[in-house]
C-alpha cells in the first residue's frame, strides 16, 4: 500500500498565563512566567481530512479563566475546513481541552482508546484529582455518540489512513494517544499531551497532571521512535510551536501555523 503524504497545520485557540511551577512534577527552581498554547490540529491532503481534538468552549473556557480567542470551529473555517461537514475526529484523551467542542462536528466519526472512555467513565472519577481536568458533560455527550455509533474504539495502535496512525501512549491520562503523519518533510508526531512542552520530552520531566509518571516517560521512547527526528515531534501545549513553525499566510499570523515543513531556525 502506497503512504500518503498530509499538510498538517496547529490553530491556537485559547491560551493562559502560567508561571514554570505550574507545568512540573516537584515543581522548578524558577518561578518565571510560562504560558499555555491551546490547539486543535489539521491533517488533511486532496483524499481526506482529518481533525485532532475539539478544543473547548467559551463558557468553560471563562469557568477555568483561560483567555478564549475563538472557537476551534472558526479556526479550522479560516483554513478552509467546514467543521459541519468533517468526517473524522481523533480525540487524543477525554480532557476538557481536547474533547469540549465535538457537539460542533455533527457529521463525524471520533476515534478514541478503549482505555480512555473506560476512565473517564469509571472508578478513578471519584477522585479529584483525575476528574478535575474532565466535563461531565462531555463524557455525557460522547457516550450519547456511543450510542448513536459515531465512536471508534481501539485498543493500541491503528492505522487510520495510508500515512495517518494512531498509537496508544497513556501516562498523563491512561488512554492518551498520539497521532503519526507522514508529511513531505517526513513522519511527524502530534504529541497531544504525551509531551505538553519541548521542555518535557527533552529533560525527561512530567507535567503535573499526570496519571501514570512511569508511563509518561516511557512515552518519550515512543514519540522519538515514530518521529523521524526530535523537530519532527510537536508538543501539545507549547507557545514555542507558534514560533518555529511558519504561519500559513500572513492572515493567520499568531493564529495557525504549518508542521510539515521544516521549523525555522
């Protein structure tokens, strides 16, 4: 079977300010500011399109005082992508950032892990630490999509596409996955989570929301093995993606970038 080859874009969404102890298990010498990027992801060539996570709402958005720039929906409409009319979602995890929107995607398939729904639908949610990050609503609504068969289920890795796989990552939460793209510059790797800064993967420190910390660090073994390079592994809350990486016009300058060309020195 031939592979493909995708465009892969990041749209920022939202953002907060934070400081370098808010992001590290055991905390960081250094209190200096360090803000949190909030994106939904494109992989789309002339065959197909793909969409990687929801994002959130305003409403929540405005409850948990992150700053909302737009919705995930306006921000896939300025590349082009009619959320309305998208046939396929990949929701890495049931956290409130990544699933909050799928109401606006009403002609989609989501593919999602067992392990995730099992989560975010059982015991572990009586605690609140894991259910801080997850809206009852959301896990409502996606069960309503089970329902309706509109939910794809996968235990471990999966080819989506020629060129389009899932893989089963875990630690931040127990059913995160990544997606692997090939692209013209080669396979690149949407993190999500398993990686929320380059400072993560690189020094082999944990962001503080975290399920499972062995998990988590063996997930950079796995990110580096499917990623053609380190440059080629995207973080998922990074604000330095939006600097390395082009915007894709100058209309969309601070709004969306391209990942599968190569990052700017």
């Amino acid at each position: 079977m031939t592979i493909e080859t995708y465009e892969v874009y990041a749209i920022k969404y939202a953002t907060r300010n934070a400081k370098r102890s808010d992001h590290f298990v055991g905390g960081d010498p250094h209190d200096a500011p360090m803000p949190m990027d909030y994106f939904v992801w494109v992989v789309r060539n002339a065959a197909r399109t793909f969409v990687i996570d929801t994002g959130f709402t305003r409403e929540v958005g405005e409850a948990r005082k992150r700053t909302f720039l737009r919705s995930p929906a306006e921000g896939l409409a300025m590349l082009g992508v009619d959320a309305k009319e998208v046939k396929d979602v990949i929701i890495t995890h049931m956290h409130y950032d990544h699933v909050g929107t799928f109401h606006d995607f009403p002609k989609a398939q989501f593919h999602l892990q067992d392990e995730e729904m099992a989560f975010a639908t059982g015991r572990q949610m009586r605690h609140t630490r894991f259910r801080h990050s997850i809206e009852v609503e959301n896990v409502v609504g996606m069960v309503r999509l089970v329902f309706g068969d509109r939910v794809t289920f996968y235990r471990g890795d999966a080819e989506l596409a020629p060129g389009v796989s899932l893989h089963h990552i875990g630690g931040h939460t127990p059913g995160l996955q990544c997606v692997r793209v090939m692209t013209k510059r080669g396979w690149v790797v949407l993190a999500s989570d398993a990686t929320h800064y380059y400072e993560h993967i690189e020094g082999d420190r944990c962001f503080v929301t975290v399920y499972n910390v062995g998990d988590t660090l063996e997930g950079y073994s796995i990110l580096r093995r499917l990623a053609a390079s380190p440059k080629h592994i995207i973080p998922g809350h990074d604000p330095l993606v939006m600097q390395r990486y082009p915007a894709v016009s100058k209309a969309l300058d601070g709004i969306a970038v391209s990942l599968d060309v190569e990052p700017k020195e």
